[in-house]
C-alpha cells in the first residue's frame, strides 16, 4: 500500500533552516529520508547542523546564503542543480523581527522606527518573494513542487506591539494565495504553494519578549497562553506533521491554504 505522506528521496530546500523551528523541520525532514539543503547566513551553525544529521544517518548540505540577495540565491540554485538535478520542495523558513519594529509597552505608534519596520518587511515578504522566484523557476521548468510559506499568527489578526511582524506576515500569507493560483494557472496543477502559521512558540526571536531572565514567564506570555485552549507554548516537533502533509503527495490537491498551528489560539474567544 502506497504511504501518501513518504517523502523519501525528495529534494527539499529550506532558507533559514538553522533557527529554532528550522532546525527541527530540517532534522525531521532527513529522518524521512529526504535529501535536505539548509540555506542560512550562519555558516558555523549551518555546518553543525549538517554534521549532526549526517551522523545520524540523513543526507543533508548546507549552503550560505541571502535570503534578500538575488544573485547569491541563484548562485544556491545552479549548487543544488549541479549535485541534485532538481527541486521539489522549497520551504521559506527564514524571517525574524527587531526591537524598533515593535511596540513596547509605554511606546505609542508615533515611536516606531521606520527603519526598523522596513527592515523586518524586507526580511519576511522579500525574505520570502525573492527566494520564491528564484526558485520556483526550477519547479516551472519541472511542472512540479511544493512550496510552503511559513505565516504567522500575527497575520491572522493583529497583535499588540509587534505591528512590523505582523504586517509583513499578513503579506506573506496574501502572497502565498497569489502564488498558488499564479503558478497552477501558468504552470500546471502539480506546482502548490501553502503557508503554516504557527501561533507561539518559543524562538530566539520571541524569548526576550515571553520569559524573563530568570527563565519564567512575562505578563504578556500569560495573556497569551490565558487565550490558548490547549494552554501551553507550542513545541516546534508539533510542527513536523503539518510540514509533512504539504511536502507529500498527500496534500496533492491543496493549493493556496494557510494552516493554523497554535493550540486553538485564533479559534477562541471567552
């Protein structure tokens, strides 16, 4: 009996494949068989990382990259081309957010720091349009692949002080229904593009504002998890099942979605 979720032998790209959350779909993705590239800035961990899959048996490269430079991407692409020979799976996991995007707590608007909201826009819509392009080009020429955005819960409804987050994730996910009729229209219906929005989970991009030095819970994580059903933070392995269904043929049929994975958060009122 064929397993619709195998994808053993599939080519799968990952940018920002070194974080937190990364890092686990990168190792989860190798333990499945998958031929996986990590494309991150951070060479030193990069390389680690690969280290430690290959020692466990997976078949992993790591490539340095930028998700905001065009030229360096299509660099990546004629690498993974050269020794793979195609792409089937690309995931755009790199993103991130900075302080002066953010609204603190005895800030009002008039204080936000256009830079610093520019920067984190760049970093998650181009962060993931650039590479989009780029290397979907390969999917075209191939009629197929799966691209799989990652959102956030930020995207679904806005959430306080974190204002340049969340505008540039509401564009990642409106850039990913785009993307899926864009390219199965042009291109075939084997093309898909989905995006996960994970709700909170705890990263290095979110730490200072969840725990306190000493490790235990800020206000504002106790809001956040008064407002989750489930009650807990999510674990970044609760993302590997989702992540699974969209780079296999079992989710052969579902273009354009953004799937939710955050404890009932977006669901619950009172």
């Amino acid at each position: 009996m064929k397993n619709l979720f195998c994808i053993k032998d599939k080519v799968i790209l990952l940018t920002g494949g070194c974080g937190i959350l990364g890092s686990c779909m990168s190792r989860h993705l190798a333990e499945q068989g998958a031929k996986v590239i990590i494309l991150d800035r951070n060479e030193e961990a990069g390389k680690a990382l690969v280290d430690s899959i290959l020692k466990e048996g997976g078949e992993a490269l790591f490539l340095t990259t930028d998700v905001l430079n065009k030229e360096k991407l299509e660099e990546n692409r004629q690498a993974i081309l050269e020794r793979y020979g195609r792409i089937d799976v690309l995931i755009n996991a790199a993103g991130g957010n900075m302080a002066g995007a953010t609204i603190g707590p005895d800030q009002t608007i008039f204080d936000l720091e256009l830079e610093a909201f520019r920067k984190v826009v760049d970093l998650n819509l181009f962060g993931t349009v650039i590479p989009t392009m780029v290397f979907a080009e390969v999917m075209a020429k191939q009629k197929s692949g799966s691209i799989i955005n990652i959102s956030s819960e930020s995207a679904m409804r806005p959430l306080t002080r974190v204002v340049g987050y969340g505008a540039a994730k509401a564009a990642v996910t409106n850039f990913t229904k785009y993307m899926a009729g864009e390219l199965a229209l042009k291109f075939g219906s084997n093309i898909r593009v989905n995006a996960m929005a994970p709700g909170f989970f705890l990263t290095e991009q979110n730490r200072t504002l969840l725990t306190n030095p000493d490790g235990s819970y800020t206000d504002r994580a106790k809001t956040i998890i008064a407002h989750t059903p489930f009650g807990r933070f999510g674990e970044p392995e609760e993302l590997l099942g989702t992540l699974q269904w969209l780079s296999s043929d079992a989710s052969k049929f579902v273009t354009g979605t953004v799937t939710l994975i955050d404890g009932g958060f977006d669901a619950f009122s009172i």
